[in-house]
C-alpha cells in the first residue's frame, strides 16, 4: 500500500506544480513575446552554423568556444578572489 502511494504522489505531483505555477508562467511569457521572433531566428542561424560544422568535420571549433568561456570564468574567479 506504501508502494502505491508513492508511486501515484510521484506521478500526480508533477502535474500538480505544473498546474499551480502555470499563472506565473504565463504572465513571464507575456512579458517577453515581442523577443520570441529574434531568438528564433538566432537558434535557426545557430543550429546552421552548427550543422556546417558538422558536415565539414570541424566540430572541434565549437568545443573551443567552451574552452573560452571556461577561461574566462576562471579568470573573473582569479580576478575577484585577488581583490
């Protein structure tokens, strides 16, 4: 019997937290509707670039930006622990 109430609260809890915050959601989403147009159009131009990459195998390039911004945020770390 324990089994069954843990294993339906798993299942209905999700859907109840969705259900409450879907409010607050909505009101964000409103909020930023104008932009949704742009970041489509920069995911599409991403997912190209991205897609050049590949077929041409230099997909290591795109490893290269995270080894950036990886430096980067160890610098700033190093920079703020400094002063």
């Amino acid at each position: 019997m324990g089994l069954l109430v843990a294993y339906s609260a798993g299942l209905g809890l999700p859907f109840l937290l969705s259900a409450i915050a879907l409010g607050s959601f909505l009101k964000f989403f409103k909020r930023y509707r104008p932009f949704i147009p742009t970041v489509e159009r920069a995911a599409g131009v991403l997912l190209v670039v991205v897609g050049v990459l590949v077929y041409h195998q230099q997909v290591h390039l795109v490893e290269r930006v995270g080894d950036l911004a990886d430096s980067r945020v160890a610098a700033e770390a190093a920079v703020t622990a400094v002063a």
